[in-house]
C-alpha cells in the first residue's frame, strides 16, 4: 500500500510539474539548469580548474620507469689500436663487447628545483578563470536574452491569436445574419462573399500563427530544457501592465570585465616571455640494473648503476624569438585598449538608444491601445448600422479591416516596447 501510495503521488508530482503555468523568471531559472550552452559554460569553468591543477603537479617530482630486451644477432664491434693488445703500432683490429642478451631496466627521478615559467603558468591560469567565469556570465545575459525575446513573441502571438479568433467569431455571426437575409431576397449574392473572403483570410492568418506559436514553443522548449512533447502554458504577460525593468542602477557590463581580464593576460604573458631568458634548474637521479646472458658460454652477469646530478637549461641566444614576442605583446595592448574604448562606448550608445526608444514605444503602445478602443467601438457601431441596412458591405469590411490593423498595431507596439527594454537590460548586463 505504502508503495502504491508513493507511485500515485510521484505520477500527480511529474502531473503538476507538466501542468504548471510558466512565468519570465521561472523560465529562467529552467534556462539556468538545464540549458545546454549554459551547462556547457559552466564546464568550462570546471575545466579550467582541473587544468590549474594539472599545471600545479609540474611541480612534484616526477618518476618514470623504462624497461628494455635486447637481443644481440650480430654483437657490435669496436675499432681499437693493434698496439693496445701488443701489435704493431699503427694497426688497427675489431673487437666485439657485449653479450647476445641484455635486459635492462631504469628508474629515474626528476624534480624541477627553479623555473619561472612555472609561475608564470598558475598566475595565467587564475586570470583564464576569471575570463571563463565572465563568459560564463555573457552566456547568461544570451541566453536570458534568448528565453525573454522567446517568451515575449509567444505572448504576442497568443494575443493576435486571439483577437483572429474573436474577428473569426463576429464574421461567422455577420455570414449567418446575411445568409438569412439573401434567402429572403433583400441583399445581393456579392455581400455575402465579401464577408466570406474577409472570412478566408482570417483564417489564413490564424493558421500562420499557429504555426508561428509551434516554432517559438519549440525553441522555448530547447532553451529551457523542456522535451519535445512537453505542453508549455505562459503567464499572461497583460501587455505591458506591469514593466521588465525592475532594477535599471545595478550595471554590470561582462564585456567590459572581459576586456580587462585580456588586458591582465596581456601584461602576464608579457612576463612570461620576459622569465623566458631566465635559465631553468632541476634535479634527477637514476638507477639502472642490466642484466646481462652469453647461454653458449652459461655466463650470466648482472651490473647495477646509479648516479645523481644538476641540470641547468639556458638558452642564450634564441635568434630574436622572444624580442619579437614582446612586440607581439606590445601591439596586442594597443589593440585591447582601443577595444576596450569602442565597446565602452557601443554600449552607452545602445544603453541611450534603448532608453529613448523604451519612451517612444511606451508611448506608441499607449496610442495604439487608445486605437484599438476607438477601432473597436468603429466596428460594433459599424456592425450595428450594417445589420439595420444604413451602410454597406464594403463600409462594414473597411471597418472590419481597420479593427485588425488596430489590433495588429497594439501587438507589434508591445514585442517592439519590450525588445527595447531588453535591449536596454542587455547593455547594463542585468536580465534577471
């Protein structure tokens, strides 16, 4: 029983789960767990925390074991004077060292005791992290920007749906109505495909945005981590009755930070060429255990060997590679300081931009809405007047025609005021 209880209410908890009804933020935090390109930046992160700490075991000594079976066909000779075996000075004879068996096996021990690359590479690493960690929030605001952008052309849709469908509704009453009095004689047949034709197109519309509705459900769907047959309900948005810009002083600009983190790199890796001339210092040590077989002879001899000692690695002359570098390096500063002073101001040019269109499309809405009111109360009067015969067919589908424009209008004004708005949160780094 208590099994069956608990697959009853997991069933009625994924139920729920599906059923629930999504608004921005909820939208968001899906994107934020379950968004692919997100978790893809997120593991970028991680990996570069793994590669510090690869980097950092360069500095524990390293040991390393070789083995090795040879087998002698032909025993290798050496050229030595006569004289050394008491010939005849100036003559030369062949002698052969070694046995046809050998195995030979070394360990060897290395620890670097002084490289200034070594610290070159961890402080390069930190400032990577930090740059990863500020992509990571760029792909946050994309993709914020993406749901958002996805979220707001859905409402807009589902609205102008809506107004096709009532438009449908009032055309079929207006159809029904003529209808009846064509069969009685007191209008023409022309009138009533008029409206008919008024009629197709509605529905051609309806159909465009239905199909319209599938794709961006479809994308809401990827971005946030839906599968594909999930249903998607969405919080009314109410056009506009409550803003997105919540919170327009906190500015954050990641683009900014980025370009900084490159111009820490920048002056790090010009460090780094500079360690470069620097020599390099290690430590190793070495035993070797060779073991050596002659069967024909039934000899079998076995030489251990050992030795420790300082390496030191300096190149002296690197036929002016690491000059040039720092050339390199030189005109990369140049370069990520004019960068850093276009986008500063791209993005207080888009920051003032979207704030004088967030006003001209507050207000575009505003005037639309107060046409729809108008077109609408055009409309019901028109219907009225063209039920009572006072005003024709072609009056009645002008009127009908000027609602639809009305409503198109509102719905565009909306998409547009909040296009403008993210715009306007994109270039402070502050979707939330």
């Amino acid at each position: 029983m208590k099994i069956y209880l608990f697959f009853i209410s997991s069933i009625l908890s994924i139920t729920a789960i599906q059923a629930q009804t999504l608004d921005l933020e909820t939208c968001f935090k899906m994107a934020d767990s379950a968004n692919i390109t997100l978790r893809n930046s997120r593991l970028d992160i991680q990996i570069n925390q793994k590669q510090k700490n690869a980097y950092l075991a360069s500095r524990y000594p390293k040991i390393t074991a070789t083995g090795d079976y040879k087998y002698n066909a032909i025993i290798p000779g050496q050229v030595v004077p006569g004289a050394f075996f008491g010939g005849a000075p100036g003559t030369y004879t062949t002698v052969q060292f070694g046995v046809p068996y050998n195995l030979s096996n070394t360990v060897q021990l290395t620890q670097i005791l002084y490289n200034p690359l070594v610290n070159y590479g961890l402080s390069a690493l930190d400032i990577n992290q930090k740059i990863v960690e500020i992509q990571n929030q760029l792909t946050t605001q994309e993709v914020r920007q993406q749901v958002a952008s996805t979220f707001f052309n859905l409402q807009a849709v589902g609205r102008q749906i809506l107004f096709v469908e009532g438009n449908i509704k009032n055309m079929d009453k207006l159809i029904a109505n003529l209808e009846k009095t064509y069969e009685q004689g007191l209008v023409i047949g022309t009138d009533v495909d008029k409206l008919k034709i008024s009629r197709l197109s509605l529905l051609n519309n309806q159909q465009s945005l239905n199909a319209t509705k599938f794709q961006l459900e479809s994308l809401l769907r990827i971005l946030i981590g839906l599968k594909n047959d999930a249903p998607i309900s969405l919080l009314s948005d109410e056009m506009i009755e409550k803003s997105i810009l919540i919170d327009k002083a906190t500015i954050s600009r990641p683009e900014l930070l980025l370009i900084q983190s490159q111009q820490e790199m920048n002056i790090e890796e010009r460090k780094g060429t500079s360690m470069s001339y620097l020599p390099n210092l290690s430590f190793y040590g070495s035993y070797n255990y060779t073991y050596n077989m002659k069967p024909a002879d039934d000899f079998r001899k076995g030489i251990n060997s050992a030795f420790i000692g300082l390496r030191l690695d300096w190149t002296l002359f690197d036929g002016f590679e690491k000059y040039n570098k720092q050339k390199m390096n030189l005109m990369n500063k140049d370069k990520l300081n004019n960068q850093l002073d276009l986008t500063t101001q791209q993005l207080n040019l888009q920051t003032e931009n979207a704030k004088n269109q967030i006003e001209i499309q507050t207000s575009s809405l505003n005037i639309a809405k107060e046409q729809l009111v108008l077109a609408t109360r055009v409309y019901d009067q028109s219907t009225a007047q063209y039920n009572l015969g006072t005003i024709s067919t072609n009056e009645l589908i002008q009127a009908d025609n000027g609602l639809q424009q009305a409503q198109t209008n509102v719905v565009a004004a909306y998409i547009q005021l909040r296009q403008a708005e993210l715009t306007f949160l994109r270039s402070i780094g502050n979707i939330k």
